[in-house]
C-alpha cells in the first residue's frame, strides 16, 4: 500500500474491521476510516476527478496555498442564490 493513497476498504466480521492490506506503514501507525457509501452516485470517472480534486487540493495545503473556509463558504453561498 502506498501511504499516500486516501483509500482503504475494509469488511466488518464479527463486530471488528477486517483490512487485509499489504502496507509499508510503521506499526501503531493510526488511521482515519470512513464509510463507504455505495449508492454516492458517482461513476468511476466521477470518482477519479473526486480523487485527483483531493490530491490537488492536499499539495496546495503542503505548499501553504491556503484561504480561509469562511471565504470559500461565502463563495459557494454567493453561487447558490445567483
């Protein structure tokens, strides 16, 4: 497993996450996961432009190239009503 990948799949089995992935990550390294929602409505493309969106927007956060979310909520809101 690459630690750069921002996915992981796992299976509940018997009321314990099951992941059986190969991974170079130091041992009592944690991780985040989420639920995956089958039915989000994308399609593989949609979600491989979602993917590379997320890369793009985490350099861009590495690089310092950052503004702050009130800014981006009020564009999106001025989007919305126009």
């Amino acid at each position: 497993m690459n630690p750069t990948d921002t996915r992981l799949r796992a299976r509940v089995r018997n009321g314990r996450l099951v992941l059986d992935i190969p991974t170079d990550l130091p041992e009592d390294t944690v991780l985040d996961l989420v639920i995956d929602d089958a039915d989000d409505d994308l399609d593989e493309n949609e979600r491989q432009a979602r993917d590379a969106a997320i890369r793009k927007s985490r350099e861009q956060a590495k690089a310092g190239l950052l503004r702050p979310a009130d800014e981006i909520l009020d564009e999106l809101r001025r989007r919305r009503s126009t």
